[in-house]
C-alpha cells in the first residue's frame, strides 16, 4: 500500500486528476453492473422458475385428466353394477364347453359394447380382464399378444398382493402389441384386483399410450427449448419427448420442491420438479440456465453497455477537460524546470482571467524582473571591473617606473650599447600598450609582445634572467584574448618563482575544436601545498589578500582579479587551472571558449 501511494505521489498532479476522475467513474459504474446484475439474476431466477411451475401446474392437470379417464374406467370395471353382472355372466361360462363358444363371443361383444363409450376418449388404450377361471376379456387382438403371459410378468405378483382398493402402477414399458409398437413404442399401464365379499373374481390392467403424455410436453414448449419428463419418486423416466431417454434414470434428485441449478447433457440446466397426484409420480422441468438467464440478461448487459458508453464518452469529455485545466499547470512546471537548468528566457506565457493565468502572469513577471536583476548584476559587476582595470592601469607604479628609467639612464651614461636602445624600446612598448585602453580584447601575438617586453624589462632589472619558450601556432596566435591576462602570471612566476636563478617560462596554447587552451609554466622553486590550498582558494572565491606581495605588480593586476575577470567575460565555460611541485614548478592552464569564427564568445 505504502509503494502504491508511493507511486500516486511521484505522478504529475495532471496524472493523478485523471487517475482520480476514472475511478470516481469506472467504481460507481462497475459496482452498478455487478449488484445490479446480481439482483436482476436473481429474480430473473425466480420469474423462471414460475414460469416452468405455471408450465407443469398446466401439464399436470392434463395428465391428471388423461390419468383420472383412467381411473374413472376402473372404476366403472370394479363398481358398476349392470358391469359386473355382465362379468359375472362372462365368468359363469364353461371356456371349455362347445355350446358355450356362441355364448362366449355374445358375452365378448356385450362387454366390449359396455366399455366403447369409454375406450373410445381413451383411445389408443388396450384393456384387459383376467379371470379366475383363465378367462379373459381384451378390446385388443389375441393373436397379437396372449393376455394370459401378464400371469408371467415381474411385476403381478405385486399386483396381486395390492388391496382391491388401490391402484398399481406399472409405469412405462413397451408395447406388447407388436402391430402397434412403431407407432406407439411405450406404455403406462396401472392394474387393479376386481373382489366381491371378499373373493378375488378379475383382474383389470389398462395400458395407454405414453405419447399422449409427451404430446403435452410439445404444446407447452416455448422459444426456450425445455425438457420435460414425466418420472416416479427416484427419478426413472415414464415419458419424455426424447423417447430414447424413456427407462433411464436422471442422474439428480427429483423429490425436492425447491428448484436448483443442476448440470446436464454437460450444460447447466434450472431444474423444477412437481408431483402428480397419482403414484408419486412427478413431472420434472429441465431449462437451459444461460437460455433462460442469460437471455433475459442480455436486456440488463445491454443497458448497462450502454450507460458504459455515455460513461466513457463522459470520461473521455473530463479527461479533456482535465487537461485543459490543468495544461497551465504543465506550462508553470516546464517552465520552472527549465528556469531551474539555467534557462532564465523561458516564459510561461499563460493568458486569461482565472487564478492558474494570474498565477503563470506572476511568475513570468517574476522571472523578467530576476533576468533584469541578474542582467544589472552583470552590467554592474563588468563596469567595476573595467573600473577597477582603467584604475589599476592608471595607477603604473611610479617607484617602478622610476628605478627602470635610472637604471637605464645610468646603462646608457655607462656605455651606450644597443641594448639600452632595446630595454628603451621595450619599456615605451608596454607603457604605450598600457595607456591605450580602447580595445578589451587583442590578439593572443600582441599579448604574448606585452609579455616579452615585460620579461626584457624585468631581466634588466634582476640579477637573474628569466627565458621565455614559446610553443604556439601562428593561427592560434590570430586569436583573440583580453588583454593583459598573461602578464599578471608571468609576473607570479619571475618574482615567485627565479629569486636566486635564472630560469625558462614557457607559453603553449592549442586549439581544439572550440576551446583554446594556453598553459603557462615555469621551472621556479614552486609552491608549497598548503600555499598552493590558499592560493587556489584565494582565486576561486575570489577572497583579499592581506599580503602586499600578492599585490605588487607591474600593473597591480593579479592572478586573482585576472581569473574573477575572465570568469565575469566567459561564465561557467572559463577554467582555471593551478598546479605546483616544490622545486619543479608551477603551471597555470587557461580553458578559453573560441567562436566558429575563431573569435572568444
């Protein structure tokens, strides 16, 4: 939890109103559909289940109606008074007596008149009277089925242990007459006991055709495609539409009242069970759940679909919105990282009228007024600098200049020589290049003059001499470079560096690409380390010199005002190098950026 606000927290404030505005959304909207779906599930469970328990309510009276025909034909078989005379007259006669054979066949068609206005509404229905006397009584062909094999079948001996009173049912089995077994292959057939004052006289058994039962699962299908079966208490079929299925038992519990979600033929199917009043027979409905949910569901999905699309149009609209809101944000951002790169030129540039505009208006008049800050710093700094050079120039050391010119005058009172012309020329050289402050920049071969008549200057002066070596090409010596920059640190080396032997400076500058870099080193005695951390520090953070020595100069220019000075011309893109060995030396290599047109920036 804590790297996941985390990461929110790490994200653009734009990111998180966005994350924000499609949870605030998507959340509502999906738990919608989820209850939403739930519920409606729910009683489209309950809609269907009443509507297959209205479906066999229907399909159980009919039954009930073919079962009660039935029943009443039973009845009237066992309780029928002028019936059972005529029965017992049938039963009376000698099957076995060549007179009686006329009489058997009258008999026969008095019972079969007796019985037609019933067996005509039961129709196909096959009914047979057994007698104790091995008589018996068909509406159905003899030679088409012997009813006397029904004393071999399984199930009379339940028959003849049931009381008179009830009813035995048989359930469905083939059709035992052969003629009509293509059209009508299954029978449900029940048999009764006939008694009288307590003596066993027939016994009734009808069978009728099972289709009768399945054509009323057809009439009450529906769009749904349903199964309907017509089974006993453990679930063995008696009728169905699928006449293949008949005998077999279903694989799940029918007794239950309660519908349930059960699988068959590998698909879910929503079951409902109802009993018959007969026989703890029970008529079962089998619906395919996603049938029956699912396309009533596609009305719910499709609602819901569609308030996902305005959803997501009106998110789209909002994360636009967002955004719009939130682009001077993004431009107040951009903006300050840039300023915070070094880019004080970038503007927001935010209009309008609202507190974001007035905000980005703020800002970049804050940033104008730190660029002219900034720019009067510079301005400020750049013209103390040129007034402290004009100043530093002006003031030529006079006792210098005095010593020099004596010097001179006493060589030439002495002897008269050519170099006292030279030493003459030098000194009018740098004094003429010294007043002449029109030009802040000259050429590195005119600086590298200034330094070799200073040097011819200061050798006259001191006991030891001091050699320049100059390694530098002729095109790199065309570039330009502010003057004086070079004579401070020649200077640093002559008076630090040789006070008790001569010694070589040499001067080398190469250029590379846009950078020239020109070192100057001697072979002095060097400087200490811990002078050198001074030294280092007092020119990089540009702190006074409490030392007069660090001050005196031929033009009272420094290494230290000479580095705060390029660095004030060049900004971050001048280095300053210092490097020093006791008694091996000390180095100062100068990184100046050149233009493409071989001009400093």
């Amino acid at each position: 939890m804590r790297k996941l606000l985390h990461m929110l927290h790490s994200l653009s404030l734009r990111s998180r109103l966005i994350i924000a505005v499609i949870i605030c959304i998507l959340l509502p909207w999906m738990g919608t559909y989820v209850v939403s779906n739930y519920i409606t599930k729910d009683l489209l469970e309950k809609r269907a289940v009443e509507e297959s328990r209205n479906s066999l309510r229907m399909i159980e009276l009919s039954v009930n109606n073919i079962l009660d025909d039935i029943m009443y034909t039973s009845n009237y078989i066992q309780f029928n008074t002028e019936f059972n005379r005529l029965l017992k007259s049938y039963q009376a006669l000698n099957l076995h007596s060549f007179e009686n054979k006329n009489k058997l066949a009258l008999h026969h068609t008095e019972v079969t008149k007796a019985l037609a206005g019933i067996t005509d509404l039961l129709s196909p229905t096959y009914i047979t009277i057994l007698f104790e006397n091995n008589l018996f009584y068909t509406n159905y062909s003899t030679l088409e089925y012997d009813p006397r094999e029904f004393y071999e079948e399984p199930w009379f001996d339940q028959l003849k242990d049931l009381n008179f009173y009830k009813s035995f049912w048989l359930g469905a089995h083939k059709n035992y007459i052969a003629k009509d077994s293509n059209l009508t292959p299954y029978l449900i057939t029940i048999g009764r006991k006939i008694e009288s004052s307590g003596e066993l006289k027939a016994y009734v058994i009808i069978s009728l055709d099972e289709s009768r039962i399945s054509h009323l699962f057809e009439a009450f299908q529906s769009e749904i495609p349903t199964h309907f079966f017509l089974t006993d208490e453990n679930g063995v079929i008696f009728s169905s539409e699928d006449k293949s299925k008949i005998g077999e038992k279903l694989p799940f519990q029918v007794k239950q009242n309660q519908y349930n979600v059960i699988d068959f033929n590998n698909e879910q199917h929503l079951l409902v069970t109802y009993p018959l009043s007969y026989a703890n027979w029970r008529l079962v409905s089998l619906v395919p759940y996603h049938d029956t949910i699912g396309a009533i569901n596609n009305v719910s999905r499709t609602t819901i679909l569609i308030q996902g699309v305005f959803l997501l149009i009106f998110l789209l609209g909002l994360i636009v919105l967002v955004r719009e809101i939130t682009k001077p944000v993004l431009k107040l951002n951009k903006v300050t990282k840039s300023v915070e790169e070094g880019d004080l030129r970038a503007r927001a540039n935010i209009f309008g009228n609202n507190d974001l505009a007035h905000l980005g208006q703020s800002f970049d008049h804050m940033l104008d007024t730190v660029e002219t800050m900034i720019e009067q710093v510079r301005i400020q700094e750049e013209q103390k600098r040129n007034a402290e050079l004009e100043m530093l120039q002006a003031q030529i050391n006079p006792h210098f200049l005095f010593n020099t010119l004596n010097a001179i005058r006493l060589k030439i009172k002495l002897s008269g020589d050519q170099d006292s012309a030279a030493l003459i020329y030098s000194l009018s050289a740098l004094l003429r290049m010294t007043i002449n402050r029109n030009n802040a920049f000259i050429t590195l071969e005119d600086e590298l003059m200034v330094v070799k008549h200073y040097v011819d200057l200061m050798n006259f002066r001191h006991k030891y001499n001091a050699e320049l070596d100059i390694f530098i090409d002729e095109e790199v010596k065309k570039l330009k470079v502010p003057r004086f920059f070079l004579q401070p640190v020649i200077e640093n080396s002559i008076i630090h560096g040789y006070k008790q032997k001569n010694g070589i400076i040499k001067i080398a500058a190469e250029q590379s690409q846009e950078l020239l870099t020109l070192t100057v080193a001697d072979d002095g005695v060097g400087i200490p380390q811990k002078r050198l951390l001074e030294l280092r520090k007092r020119i990089y953070e540009n702190q006074a010199s409490t030392s007069n020595k660090y001050k005196a100069s031929f033009t009272g220019i420094g290494v230290q005002n000479v580095y705060q000075r390029l660095k004030l011309i060049y900004g971050d893109a001048f280095h300053l190098n210092v490097k020093s060995e006791q008694h091996i030396g000390t180095s100062f290599t100068f990184e100046i950026p050149i233009r493409k047109e071989n001009e400093l920036v």
